[in-house]
C-alpha cells in the first residue's frame, strides 16, 4: 500500500525511520530585487530596473520595471494645482445640490482621462457624499437665519412705525393747541370790538 500524503510529497524525504518534512530555506533577498511588498509581505523576486528615477529624492531606484510602471500609472501626472483649478472650475462654495453635483462631474472626467488616481477619487466622492447628505440641515440653519433676519427687519420697521406715530400725534397735539391759541386772542379781539 503507499503511503498517503497529507501534503505534496516533494516536501518530504524518505529516511531509515520513515518519513520527514523537509527544511525549507527562507529565499534569500539581495540588494538589487525589487523592493516591492504585496498585501501577504511576499517580495517581488525580479530585479531592480536600473533606468528607473525615484521621484521621491531616493538616492537609487527600489523596483522593478514592471512595478514601477504601476507606480506611474497609479500617481497622476497632472500637477495638483491644476487638478484642483479644473475640480473646482466655476464652484463658488458647495451649499447647494448644483454646486456639489457639478464637482462629482469634473471628478468623474478627471477620473475617466486617467489624471486622478482611484484612491483619491474615492475619497473625493465620499466627501461630496457627506457634502450632499449635510445640504437639507444646512437649508434647514439658512432658513432659520433668514426667518430671524425676517423678524429682525419686522421688529425694526414696527419700532419705527410707532415712532413716527408718537412724533406724528405730538405734532398733531401742538397743531391743535397752536390752533386753540391762535383762535382765543381772535375771540377777544372779536368781543372787544
């Protein structure tokens, strides 16, 4: 009968005393690999490229050609201001749906040319999400505001209506007793005569 493997049987070794795993031997890394890590700390085994500029100040270069062109394809080529200029193009502030639809349309261009990386526009459209979500409290405080300032401007136009209707009748009054004057020294006159 043969013997049944519970793993590959290359990593065993046949001994007197029947059967061993065998050591395995960590690989061996040099300085000229590719420094490149996956999610599983495994190494890239190809070797660095050597016509590869870091664009971080690196004094030499860390990856293979393979990763480096994920590198550059992954990282936009378009300088920031420039992005932001063409993001933000015509966007006073984001208080309204219009203003934050119109940003979510020039990220979703800038994201289909390929000049934002998929990170960025992920987290770019999270925040105009938020933005979006945060619009009807923000109605909500302008409407109260602009109600106050309503009220406000009410409470100023009445004091000033009751104002003019004090100096309105005390000017009536000093008609009137100007008037009553006036016509007493006219009766006397008329019942001297």
């Amino acid at each position: 009968m043969a013997p049944v493997y519970l793993e590959s049987p290359h990593s065993y070794s046949s001994h007197a005393d029947g059967w061993r795993p065998l050591a395995m031997s960590p690989k061996q890394h040099t300085d000229r690999q590719c420094q490149y890590q996956n999610s599983r700390g495994q190494r890239c085994p190809m070797l660095i490229d050597a016509n590869h500029r870091p664009t971080n100040g690196a004094a030499r270069p860390k990856l293979c050609a393979y990763h480096t062109d994920r590198l550059r394809a992954a990282v936009p080529m378009v300088e920031p201001e420039i992005l932001a200029a063409e993001l933000l193009a015509e966007i006073n502030d984001f208080s309204t749906a219009r203003s934050v639809n119109f940003f979510l349309g020039n990220l979703a261009k800038q994201f289909a040319r390929k000049r934002i990386a998929r990170r960025d526009a992920i987290a770019l459209a999270y925040i105009s999400q938020l933005l979006f979500n945060s619009l009807p409290a923000l109605e909500r405080q302008l409407d109260v505001e602009q109600e106050a300032e309503e009220d406000a401007e009410i409470a100023r136009i009445n004091t000033r209506i009751r104002q003019q209707n004090r100096e309105l009748a005390a000017r009536r009054n000093r008609q009137a007793s100007n008037s009553a004057q006036a016509a007493a020294p006219d009766a006397g006159t008329a019942a001297a005569l």
